[in-house]
C-alpha cells in the first residue's frame, strides 16, 4: 500500500566563503537577506558537512552542527538536516546526543543526515583514518543502531565490530525520533544499506536520470528483501540550479522537477548558489513551488 504524503521543497544554503561572494560565508548572507524570506516557503533548511573549501584550504567553510543549530533558532518552522554528515567526523555516541538534543531544542524537527564520507584528505588532515568503503559503510550502519539506540533506551550498550558503548545514557531521549536519512550512490554497499535501514534516501542524478533510477530500484528492491515497504523511504533528490529570471526558465524548472516528482521524489534539496535579492526566490516560489505543491499527486511509478 503506497502511502500519499506531501511534496517537499527544502533549501540548501552554502556554508563556504568564496571568491563570489568575497570570501564570506553565504550563509550568513543568506541569514541576513534571503532565508526570512525563502524560508516562509519552504519546508526544510539543509547544512553541508565539511571543514574547509574546494577552491583554497582558506576560503571560510562553516562547521555543519554549529551552523544548522544557530539557524534552527533563528528559523523556528522548518525541518532541518545536514547534507550530509560524514559518520568519521564525530564518535557515534556523541553524534547521537548532539542528535537528541537539537531534536528537543528545536521542537522535533531534526533529521539526522549523514552517509559514509568520501573525501579522503580531508579525514587525513583532520588526524581522522579513512579506512575503504566496505568498513567506512560497516562504521555507518553501527553508527545507526547506535543513535537509534541511545535514542529510545535509558542506558544502551551495543558492542560492535567498530564502536561500541556501555549504559550510554543520553537524556532527555527525543519525544520524537529522528529519521535518518542516509546519503549514499555506492550500487554494492551503499544503496542496499539505504534500503534495510533509512527513513529516507538522499542522492542526486549527477546528470544522468537513467542511472540514478538504477540506483532508486535498488533501494526499492534492498527495502522488500528485508520485509519493508518500500514506499516508507522518502526520496529526496538534490538539485543545483541557479534559480529562474524569466517566465521560461520558470516553467522549464518545473518540468524538469515534474519529471523527477514522477518517477518518485518527495523531497527536493535544492542549491541555488549565491543568490542576491529575494525577487528571484520568491518567482520560484510563486512559478515552481506553489504550483507543484498544489498538483501533486502521488507518482505513478
């Protein structure tokens, strides 16, 4: 039985300081002089995890908690996620009550997104191992358990391949549980793991629809080999795309979303770079989201 549940539109605002934006951070452009606006709109607020740019080491790169928690106070009605954390950065455990405690500060709109990570010099300047895939997966599906664990028991232990805790109380457990959403593209470990243990799957087409429904069958599939169903994973899909100025663009960006709605995405991340004013926000808004949100109807495939 498919379950009709509402589309969402979620915001992704750039951490990083760059030669664009003279090397301050656009988020906190976008804290200023974007988000009071876009974020009257939209459903979710999302943080990238990283510690420093892909131009140069020294462009400014906000840290992901730090900055998704200022943001939950200052934007009180949105969902909130990273996109995403990388499970090396932070122990499990603590993870799990950084977790449970901006779930109570925020009023249970935190989702915990986090994958395996991928960018190897950056766990290696951090004095953080950067072990192969396989184990990189097998630490994040502990890592789950773990927070899935401290969330819902007094005191948990769990002793694993990789982690492990004893009685690790975290008080106050969330009323709420997060949902996990699990990044992930890998066909072999990736995916199948999305499909035994996520609440939603976050990926992207990288410019290849084809593939990236590969990759959305086999999440269906890992999800009914396990016993689940698997309309129970949220798809959402990122989407980086300056955003429309003119009636054209409008409607060609509403096609190419349409077309993605269709084939089962319920919660788009999108990544509109650098905007300067609202005007082209709020043409999104009135052009894009609106309409889309008030045609939706559950996809047929």
């Amino acid at each position: 039985m498919t379950t009709q549940r509402d589309l969402k539109f979620g915001w992704l605002s750039p951490v990083i300081g760059n030669q664009w934006s003279d090397h301050q951070p656009i988020v906190m452009f976008q804290e200023r002089n974007i988000l009071p606006t876009a974020l009257q709109h939209f459903d979710s607020l999302w943080i990238a995890d990283h510690f420093y740019g892909f131009d140069a080491k020294t462009d400014p790169f906000m840290e992901a908690w730090t900055t998704l928690t200022w943001l939950a106070a200052k934007f009180p009605d949105v969902l909130l996620c990273h996109h995403v954390l990388g499970q090396g950065y932070r122990n499990p455990a603590l993870t799990a009550k950084m977790a449970a405690t901006l779930q109570v500060l925020s009023g249970n709109r935190f989702i915990l997104g986090i994958g395996a990570g991928w960018r190897d010099d950056e766990f290696l300047a951090y004095g953080y191992e950067f072990p192969r895939p396989a184990v990189r997966f097998a630490q994040l599906e502990e890592l789950i358990h773990i927070c899935r664990q401290m969330w819902t028991q007094d005191a948990p232990t769990f002793a694993g391949k990789h982690f492990h805790i004893t009685e690790a109380a975290a008080p106050p457990k969330p009323d709420v549980v997060p949902p996990v959403c699990i990044g992930a593209y890998g066909e072999q470990i990736g995916l199948p793991m999305v499909g035994r243990l996520a609440d939603m799957w976050n990926a992207s087409t990288q410019g290849n629809i084809d593939k990236w429904l590969v990759k959305r069958d086999i999440v269906r599939a890992s999800a009914e080999k396990c016993g689940r169903n698997p309309s129970d994973i949220h798809i959402s899909l990122t989407v980086e795309k300056s955003l429309p100025n003119t009636d054209e663009e409008s409607e060609i960006f509403r096609s190419e979303l349409q077309l993605m709605v269709d084939h089962g995405v319920e919660h788009f991340v999108l990544d509109f770079g650098h905007p300067q004013s609202t005007e082209p926000v709020l043409r999104f808004v009135e052009q894009v989201l609106q309409p889309m949100k008030a045609a939706h109807i559950q996809p047929r495939k």
